[in-house]
C-alpha cells in the first residue's frame, strides 16, 4: 500500500457559509506542486467537507476524521525526529500539516519544511 493522503477539496461550504478552503491543505498542495513526483508516489484522495468522511472512516475508523491526514502504507517505516505517529485501526497516521510535511521530505528525500 502507498502512504495514502486525504485532502479536503476546495470551494466546501459550511452550513450555509463558504465557499472556503481548507490552509492546511494549501499548505500541502504547495509542497505538491513544489515536488510534483509526490502525486506520483502517493495515493491522493480529495475528499468532501461534511462528515461523516467515509473514505477517511473507511481506514482509521469513525475516531478519526480530520484532514489532512496521511496514512502511512510502509508501517515499519519510521518517521523522523519530530513527528508525531499515531495509530488507529491498526494503521499509523500522521495528522498535523508541517509534520506530514516533514514525513514526505525524509520519506521522498525532498525539501523539508523551514522552521
């Protein structure tokens, strides 16, 4: 399995409200666009706004909905100093945007985040 991304679409409503788009997910197209071999090497899912967000649910289970989320698809691959790796359903996570961020630099040996 591929590490496996999940990203909100732009343009979602809220209620009533919107059209919005989601910061941490531009935060991870920019890193895309900047790195375009990532949408090669990883399975990119877009996915809506409004919960319940099945495809999400589908691999970490109903506790987890937040995006974006990276599923890792290596298990034994370890993460780099600084990001945080959780688990659920027996799959491991990462759920912050600059530590997925980091993940994909070490794990695609691409530029990592400036802190």
């Amino acid at each position: 399995m591929k590490d496996t991304l999940f990203l909100l679409r732009a343009n979602f409503m809220d209620g009533q409200e919107g059209p919005f788009f989601c910061p941490e997910t531009a935060m991870i197209e920019g890193m895309l666009s900047f790195y375009p071999r990532l949408r090669v090497e990883l399975e990119i899912h877009y996915i809506d706004f409004a919960k319940p967000r099945q495809p999400v649910l589908g691999l970490l289970g109903e506790a987890v909905q937040r995006t974006p989320v990276l599923v890792l698809g290596d298990q034994s691959r370890p993460a780099p100093a600084g990001v945080a790796v959780a688990e659920a359903n027996g799959r491991r996570y990462i759920a912050q945007e600059l530590e997925i961020c980091a993940y994909l630099a070490h794990a695609y040996r691409v530029g990592r985040p400036h802190r």
